[in-house]
C-alpha cells in the first residue's frame, strides 16, 4: 500500500525558513502528481502548491517565498519555505495522485487525492 509521511515541520521565528518533505513509501515519487496543502487552526484546509511532470504551482499567498522540487534519491518531494510568516502556521500535508497532473497547472486545488500523509505542524512565531 502506498503512503506518505511528511517530515521538517518544527517552530521558527517569522522570516526562518523550513524544508519540508514529503517522502512516498511504495511506489515512484515521479508517478504521481504531489500536492502540499496547508490547515490553520480554524480554518478550510488550502491548497499551497503542486508538482507534475514538469509543471509546478504555487498560491498566491506562498508565491516567491515557497519552492517545490523533487528528490529522486529520497523518492520525496521538497518543499522549501522561506522567509515564513505568522499566518503560514498549520498542520501542512501532502497528497498524491495521478489526477493531479490534471489540474496543477490550473488555477483550482482539488482534495478528493488518493493518498495523503499524516501532516507535520509548522509554527511560526516570535
């Protein structure tokens, strides 16, 4: 069966940065499409960006500050955040499916994905 764990949450003060990854346990990263979602304390789940073949996509509220790639080596895929703000806390996910690559370059977030992994808190506060 195929899973996902997440690692790299952790607190930091606004500005830090953290590195976020989304390892995939039985099948090839490069299969699927991978989403990173995003859920603050009170609020609707988000989508925050998506990588697919060669296509990635970002929210508006991460643009330039968040960076998606894959880590073959490490059948994961990265995501680095930088220059962190006190509304980027929550409980990040990610997600796989194949139906990803049907939407990533698109402007909507779907979350009926196949997989999902447990989530990992990042907090970010002075």
């Amino acid at each position: 069966q195929v899973h996902l764990v997440e690692s790299g949450g952790g607190q930091v003060q606004p500005g830090g940065s953290l590195r976020l990854s989304c390892v995939v346990h039985r099948q090839a990263v490069v299969y699927y499409g991978i989403a990173w979602f995003r859920q603050a304390p009170g609020k609707e789940r988000e989508g925050i960006s998506c990588i697919s073949d060669d296509r990635r996509r970002y929210a508006d509220s991460v643009k330039g500050r968040f960076t998606i790639s894959r880590d073959t080596a490490k059948n994961a895929v990265i995501l680095q955040m930088n220059d962190l703000k006190p509304e980027d806390t929550g409980v990040y996910f990610c997600a796989a499916d194949v139906q990803i690559s049907n939407w990533c370059s698109g402007d909507v977030w779907y979350e009926d994905n196949r997989y999902w992994g447990p989530g990992t808190q990042v907090t970010v506060s002075s």
